[in-house]
C-alpha cells in the first residue's frame, strides 16, 4: 500500500470516529451545547483541554520554531507552558465558582454592563479568528503534503469534519471528539521523537537524550560550519526585549483564552476544575517536554540529509519530491555546480524550508515505516481540528449567547437560542476556512497574534474583575477597547507586507518590540486605562462588590470579613 494510500485510511478511521462520537453526542439544549451540562470527568476535560491547548501550533509549528530559532525558541515553551499555570492557579478556579457559560458572561455580569459583554464579545471573536486561521492553514498543509490534494480542497475537507461534531454535539461532542484527538496527537508525536532519538543518540527517551548527549551542541556545531547562526547562542533571531515581551504576550494571552477558560466550566466542580488542570499539565508535558528534543534531532537530520548532496539524486528521494510539489521546500542549484549548500545570506542559499515542515517531515526525513509517517498526519489534523472546533464553539457562543440572547432577544427560548447557536458555528466555520486559505502568516506566528490581542483584552479585565471590587464598568470597556485596538492596529502596522501586500512594514518595531510581543504593551495600556478610569469614575453597586468578595471565598469557609 502506498503512503498517500495508508494516510488517507488511517485518515479516513479517525474522521469515522469524530463523527461518529458527534453523532452519539448531539445535544437538545443549551447547557450541553455550551458546557457539556457540566458532567465531563476531570481527566477527561484535562485530556480534552491538553488537544484544546496543544493546537496545529504546538504539534505542526512549536518543534519547527525552536528548531529554526534555536535559544530564542524556548520563549514559545517558557510562555504558553507558564501561561497556562497562570490561568489554572488563578483564574480557572473562580471563574468555575461564578458559573455561566462564557468569559463575555463573566465581564458582562461583573461589571453589571451589557456594553462590557459585548466588548468582551467582539474581543472574543477577534481572538478566536486569528487563531483559528492557524489551524486551518495547518489542515490545509496536511492534506496538500499527504493526500496531494489542494490546499483549499484540504481546508473545505477540515472544515465539513468540524462543523459535522461542532454543530451536532456542541461542547459535549467537541469535548469526547477532543479526548480521542488528543490520544491521536501524542501517539503520534512521541513515537516519532523516540524513534528519530534513538536513532541519531541510541537513547530512546528524547528529553534524556537532549539532556544528557551532545547532539544540540552538534547542531549547533555544523550551523557555525556552514555559516548558520549558532544554535545554542541567545538573542540571535531575537533581542533581549523581545525574548521578554513575546514571552509574557503568550502568557498572559494565555490566561485570556476564551475557548480554554471555556473548557473549565464543563466540570462538575471547582474541585473538579482544579483537577482538570493538573490531568491538562500532565498531558501537555509530554508534549512540551518532547518538542525542544524533536526540534533538534530534526533539525540536525534535515541539514545532514540534505546539505553538500548532489541536486539529481536529492530530487530523486520520494519525500524531497513531494515536498517540494507543495512549495513548503525549495531546492535551486544557484551555483551550478550541483550541490546543495545552506548558508546565511538569502542570495546564496540553496535549501528553503518553511518551518512548519519540520515535524510532519521528520518521519520521512528518518526513514522511519510509513504507518508512522500516516499516523503523524492524523496527528497534526487532529491537533488543528480540536483547536479549530474550540475555536468555532467559543466565536459562535460569543454572538449567540452574549449578543443574541443577552442583549438583542433576552425571550428567546431554549430551541431558538439552540438554533442561533448551531448557525453562528457554521458561518464561522464558512469565516474560518476563508482565513485558512488565506493566512496572515506561518502558523505559529498567527497564533501569537492571537495570545497577543488575548493579552491586551480579555485578561485584565477578567484579573482585575476577580481581584479588584473597585473595578467598574466603564474602566472595564475603556480598558478592553483601548488594549485590543491598540495591539490590533500595531500588527497590522508592523506585519503590513503580509496583510496588505506592501513592499516594506509601515513600522518596524514599537519600542524595540515585535508584532507577537506587542500585546504585552497593550496589556500595560489596558491596566492603566482600566485603573484611571475606574477611580475616576463611581464605584461598582454594592451587589457587585460583594459578589467579587464571594467569588474569592473558598466553599465552606465562611464570609469574608469587610473591608
């Protein structure tokens, strides 16, 4: 059997299963659609939200990042793995007290405004398109590499399986879909690493044979010999600032996830949503742990498969060939004497390979059975497709629930908001294929935009709503307002040549920090416009004083003592 054909079947299987388990678990009311009527298991929800969590970014993108970035690709491990504590220690638990269904609920009860909700709305779908865009473009490179099919027929496949679950099932079939891709995803990716680590160290344990080989300082090694940057060396590809802002951008956008925070009101219990994060760090782990160990055996792999090797009979390797039909490597014999080199200076390279290849590549590149190298592609659709239904469930909830219901048509009953709900999943998917097809960026770098305009938006508010009774509503929306639109537009401004077509950025940098890093500085903006205008303005209404004051209070403990 070939190996389009042994992907497509293997392919084919765990689709049935999405379905399939979309099917068992559509729902009749809202509660289900939204939080799975709060009946998931604690290791099932930390499962579900590990392949929530560990999106076409993690599985596709993270290892090729760090691999090309070297040092300055642990800010990706350092700040979505410290994120995510952030917002189980600190937010997760009390947002789980307070109940409802979504963040905007959360902002827009607290601050006792309608206006809040749908800020924190449109700041939810802002967040949520940017970062589904990146799961899509992941679907479509997937089929485009393994199935030979065009990325937009990938994209449109993606979609229909998504939508299938989401629709039908809500939370409750995303949520059981997510635990079986998450079982996928790690299969995947850790046979994988262990394979190529006991091939290149003869130490099947990747973290072991990173830790305690010298393979990274052999990359780093062969990179000085051919005139790359040093591997291990830091502030190569990024300033000091820079490591710092994108580091704390991914952890407070983090923090202000919407489709994650969601996944904590699916349990039974804070209790419960405490567990669910310990299960969820277990299961990231092996995973985050594994990703600077592939990064390096692939990227070192790649470089000693390919580099002083004669163009024809490189050409003529099965996976060069493919990969290249897809315009993700290329291959140019710029000097004619018909090797490959790699070099730093872009007029002379000779090998271009876009980074989001490095993991789905690797099997191939290792040599490694075709069964494994099929189960690595199911692996990253799984990773894009639960993120990408999460994703979707968040948006569609966002309008539906906290436009639609909240604020439009508060009679609505429960079929009406139920059907709402199943259409705004579906133009949101329609919105999300358009944005796979058509990406801002690789898919990691679309993904910390996204944390970037979390950070600047959704998490102060939700932090300062928690923490501070004085906060009120107007700091709340001048707050999230001034954080989104400034992060929004500093983007467009610096990532221009992406969005809009033009020849250089109309800004390089702000304060000496990038597109990704920049949510840290509209974060900044939103505590301070938050603070100044909530003291300047009236206090919350008593009621909501002590609501935040019981939200803090552990159940059983009594009541607080006033202040």
């Amino acid at each position: 059997m070939s190996l389009e054909a042994l992907t497509l079947v293997i392919i084919l299987i765990t689709f049935a299963i999405y379905i399939y388990i979309g099917w068992w678990a559509k729902v009749k009311d809202t509660k289900s659609f939204y939080v799975a009527g709060n009946e998931i298991p604690a290791v099932a929800n930390g499962a579900a939200i590990a392949a929530d969590w560990m999106s076409g970014a993690s599985f596709i993108s993270m290892a090729g990042l760090i691999s090309f970035l070297g040092y300055d690709g642990t800010i990706y491990l350092m700040g979505w793995t410290g994120g995510y504590v952030l917002l189980t220690l600190l937010l997760a638990p009390y947002l789980r007290k307070y109940g409802k269904y979504t963040v905007p609920d959360f902002i827009g009860d607290r601050y006792y405004s309608n206006g809040a909700r749908a800020v924190a709305a449109i700041a939810t779908v802002f967040i949520s398109l940017t970062y589904v865009a990146g799961q899509m473009r992941g679907v479509g490179i997937v089929f485009s590499r393994y199935l030979q099919v065009d990325i937009v027929v990938g994209v449109l496949i993606g979609m229909g399986i998504v939508a299938f679950f989401a629709i039908l099932g809500g939370m409750k079939g995303i949520t059981w879909t997510q635990v079986v891709q998450y079982t996928v995803l790690i299969v995947a990716y850790l046979i994988t690493a262990i394979a190529i680590s006991f091939m290149l160290t003869g130490i099947p344990i990747p973290q072991v044979a990173l830790t305690f080989t010298d393979i990274a300082q052999r990359l780093s090694n062969l990179q000085v010999e051919l005139g790359l940057k040093e591997y291990l060396a830091p502030f190569q590809n990024l300033s000091a600032i820079n490591v710092f802002a994108v580091t704390l951008a991914l952890m407070l956008g983090t923090a202000g996830l919407p489709h994650v925070i969601i996944r904590f009101y699916t349990v039974k219990t804070v209790r419960a949503a405490r567990w669910s994060g310990a299960w969820a760090l277990v299961f990231i782990a092996l995973l985050y742990t594994t990703a600077p160990a592939l990064g390096v055996f692939a990227k070192y792999n790649l470089i000693q498969s390919l580099n002083n090797k004669p163009v024809e009979e490189v050409m003529q390797v099965d996976w060069v060939s493919k990969w290249t039909q897809t315009g993700l490597l290329k291959l140019e014999d710029k000097n004619g004497d018909g090797k490959l080199q790699f070099t730093s200076d872009k007029d002379t390279n000779e090998v271009t390979i876009d980074r989001d290849i490095i993991v789905l590549s690797t099997p191939e590149v290792a040599k490694l059975s075709p069964f494994v190298v099929a189960l690595v592609a199911a692996g990253g659709l799984a990773a894009a497709l639960s993120t990408a239904a999460g994703l979707l469930l968040a948006m569609s909830s966002a309008v539906s629930h906290d436009i639609y219901y909240r604020i439009l048509k508060p009679e609505a009953n429960e079929q009406q908001r139920l059907k709402a709900a199943r259409i705004m999943i579906f133009l949101a998917v329609l919105i999300a294929g358009w944005f796979g097809v058509h990406p801002p960026g690789f898919v990691g770098e679309v993904v910390a935009f996204a944390f970037g305009l979390a950070a600047a938006s959704l998490f102060p508010a939700i932090l300062l709503g928690i923490f501070d009774q004085r906060m009120n509503r107007q700091g709340a929306i001048w707050g999230i307002l001034t954080g989104l639109i400034f992060t929004f537009v500093m983007i467009l401004l610096m990532r221009s040549p992406q969005i809009f077509g033009t020849a250089k950025p109309v800004i390089d940098s702000f304060l000496g920090i990038n597109a990704q890093g920049i949510g840290v500085v509209g974060a900044i903006l939103n505590f301070i416009v938050s603070y100044v205008v909530s003291r300047a303005t009236e206090a919350p209404p008593e009621e909501i004083q002590q609501l935040v004051e019981d939200i803090r209070i552990p159940k059983g403990v009594g009541q607080a003592a006033s202040h």
